[in-house]
C-alpha cells in the first residue's frame, strides 16, 4: 500500500475575516497540519489542492487574499506539489489522477473544506474508485458542524471515515 494525504481547499475566504467562514475552519486548519506532519514523517506523497473560482464569483476570485492557502497550510506543505481546480472534484480537469498514478499510490487520504462538497466530490469522483479512499474527518470543516458530519456520515458508506 502506497499512500497519499490530499489536503484540499484550506483557503483564506474559509476563516473569520474571509467571504465564507466555515464552523470550526481553524480546528480544522490545525487537524490538518498535523495530518501534514504525520504523512510526511510516514514518507507519504503530500498534494495540496486550491480552487480558483471566476472574477465573479461570491469567493475564490482569482488573485484574491481570500484564494490564498492558508498560511499554516502554506508553511505545513513546504514544497509539495500543489493542483489548482477550478471544480469541486479535485480530480476533473486536473493533474492530480496522473500525479497519484507517477507515483504509485493506492491509497489516498483527504482532509480540507468544505466536507459536504469539494471532499464528497472528490472522495465519489470515478478517478478515485481504483484507490482506497480515506476521510481525515477532524481536519475537515464545512458551514456548520452539523453539516459537516452529515456529509462524512454519507462517506462512511463509500470510504474509511477516521
């Protein structure tokens, strides 16, 4: 087993001061370093992912503050690759199925914002089926708490909800 920590969407617009506060986004931000920390102590291949949404979207907009990686996100991924989307799925339209597969993974391991969304996207995308899919579900967030473990309680039917 060859394994994969997929970080995805821990972006500024996420926390107080952005376009769309997530509950519990620096828990989350926090849970997700450590995620970070753990995969490379374990030689795991580590992705960051960030969206980019249109000029004229209600957050994301290309070039923004709020578009920006969080900072300890930033600083947790040092120089791994990073795939930018512009999808919920992290998968459509992007090098990250061909980046998995360069490196042999197996299994992939997903934390980020916003649970209900962009990772049920991409836990359920067809380029994730060939590999074991696994939830970091502390390191996830979404509008309200509530919503974010509705979402991961639907995972737990397709994925390892941890």
């Amino acid at each position: 087993m060859k394994n994969a920590l997929i970080v995805i969407d821990i972006q500024n617009d996420y926390f107080t001061d952005g376009a769309f506060p997530l509950e519990g986004a620096q828990e989350a931000c926090n849970a997700a370093v450590q995620a970070i920390q753990k995969a490379r102590s374990d030689g795991w291949l580590v992705v960051g992912v960030q969206h980019i949404a249109s000029a004229d979207a209600p957050f994301f907009r290309p070039d923004s503050e709020g578009s920006k990686i969080h900072p300890d996100i930033v600083a947790a991924l040092g120089d791994s690759p990073l795939v930018v989307k512009k999808h919920p799925d992290s998968f459509f339209e992007t090098n990250l199925e061909q980046l998995l597969k360069e490196s042999g993974i197996t299994d992939i391991h997903l934390t980020g914002m916003m649970t209900q969304h962009c990772i049920t996207h991409t836990a359920l995308s067809p380029q994730a089926h060939t590999m074991g899919v696994h939830i970091i579900s502390q390191g996830c967030a979404a509008p309200t708490k509530a919503l974010s473990d509705l979402a991961l309680s639907g995972l737990s039917t397709h994925c390892k909800v941890n």
